[in-house]
C-alpha cells in the first residue's frame, strides 16, 4: 500500500485552471485528498477536500444500485449528488471569501 501512495503521489495530475490562470478549481484538494485518506488520516483528508467521503460513498451506492436495482436507489443517488455537488459549491465559496484560491 506504501508503493501505491508513494505512486500516487508522484503521478498527480496537474490541474488547467490552476496551471493557466493560477486559480483553484471546485476540484482542486481531491488527489491529495485521497491520498490523505489513504493514509488513514481521515481529518486532513476532510480540511483538504470536504466532499470526498462523500463523493466516494455516492460512488460505492451508485455501484451497488446498478447491480442490486433497489426500489429508492435513483433518488438516493440523485439526493446524494445534490448533496455533494452542494457540499463543493459551499466549500469554492468559503475559499472564495477567505481568499485562499491562489
């Protein structure tokens, strides 16, 4: 597991917005994000990209839903990515007002 983060963290991908117009993106925190969590340091993981957690939960009950069908299963997912795309916005918005995009 060491060899996969230590790979992982060698292998990030740049991202555009912040290459070209040195601006943070809504995305921007995910990779090193995951790799916290990884790590098993689930608080940092939090600080640098909140919806993580729950954007990997909103995968793990996608997939689950696609092969077991169950009866609520597309309103869950439709309510979790609302929840996570909120999350996001709200997260873009504080780094906004705290300046904290550069």
């Amino acid at each position: 597991m060491h060899a996969l983060i230590e790979w992982l963290k060698e292998h990030m991908l740049t991202c555009p917005s912040k290459h070209f117009f040195y601006l943070d993106c809504p995305g921007c925190g995910f990779q090193r994000s995951i790799i916290a969590l990884l790590e098993g340091d689930v608080l940092q993981s939090f600080r640098l990209y909140p919806a993580t957690i729950p954007i990997i939960f909103c995968f793990i009950f996608t997939g689950l839903h696609i092969k077991f069908d169950f009866k609520e299963g597309a309103a869950i997912v439709k309510g979790l990515f609302i929840f996570c795309v909120i999350i996001i916005v709200i997260f873009y918005i504080y780094k906004i007002f705290t300046h904290k995009l550069f």
